[in-house]
C-alpha cells in the first residue's frame, strides 16, 4: 500500500473511531482508549516504512481526538467553541498515537531480528 493511500486510511479510520467513540462505542468512557490504542499499534505493524507509519499515525491521532472531543461535547456551548476547543485539544492525539506506533515498530523488528538466525 502507498503512502499516500495508507495516510487517507488511517485518517478515514480515526474520523470513523472518533465518531464513534464519541456517542456510542463505550459511552465516551476510558473504555475507548483499548480500540484507539489496537488502531494505533496496528498502524506501527502495517505501514511499509517508518515515515508512513509516522504520518498515518499522526493523522490517525489527531482525527481522532479532535473529532471525539467534538461529539462527545454535549455541552450547550456555541458551536464555533466547541469546534475551536476540539481542534486544539486534539493535538494531544497525535502525541499519544506515534509513540505507540513506533513502539510498535521496534517490538516487532527486535522480534524479527531473533527469529532470523
């Protein structure tokens, strides 16, 4: 899979994730962090090179974050605070997905690395 294609996925899915996890997938508890984190190491594992799998991660993260702090604000807030409040705040998103990713990436090369003899 290219870069680009594994990118627009990636995103695709957090956008997807984060929608979900906003309203119905665990009623936006802590629950949701078992899922995003499953996505996140999976990117690590799949992605062809380490640069995809950072991009596609970041983009995953911060998707994510920003779209599920979105519809999980039930708040009567206007509607430009709430997008404002997602959007920043959904940078921390990214952070937490490329760390898993590239943890992900070294456990896996190390396990390689032991089977080859």
């Amino acid at each position: 899979m290219n870069r680009t294609l594994t990118v627009v996925v990636s995103g695709a899915v957090g956008i997807g994730l984060g929608a979900l996890s906003g309203r119905i997938l665990f009623g936006g508890s802590a629950w949701n962090l078992i899922p995003w984190a499953i996505v996140a190491i999976a990117i690590g594992l799949l992605a062809t090179d380490r640069l995809t799998a950072l991009l596609a991660s970041g983009v995953y993260g911060y998707l994510l974050c920003a779209v599920f702090l979105y519809t999980a604000n039930a708040s009567n807030t206007p509607q430009a605070q709430r997008i404002l409040f997602a959007l920043v705040l959904g940078l921390v998103g990214p952070v937490c997905s490329i760390v898993l990713t590239l943890l992900a990436r070294v456990i896996s090369r190390q396990l390689v690395r032991r089977r080859e003899p």
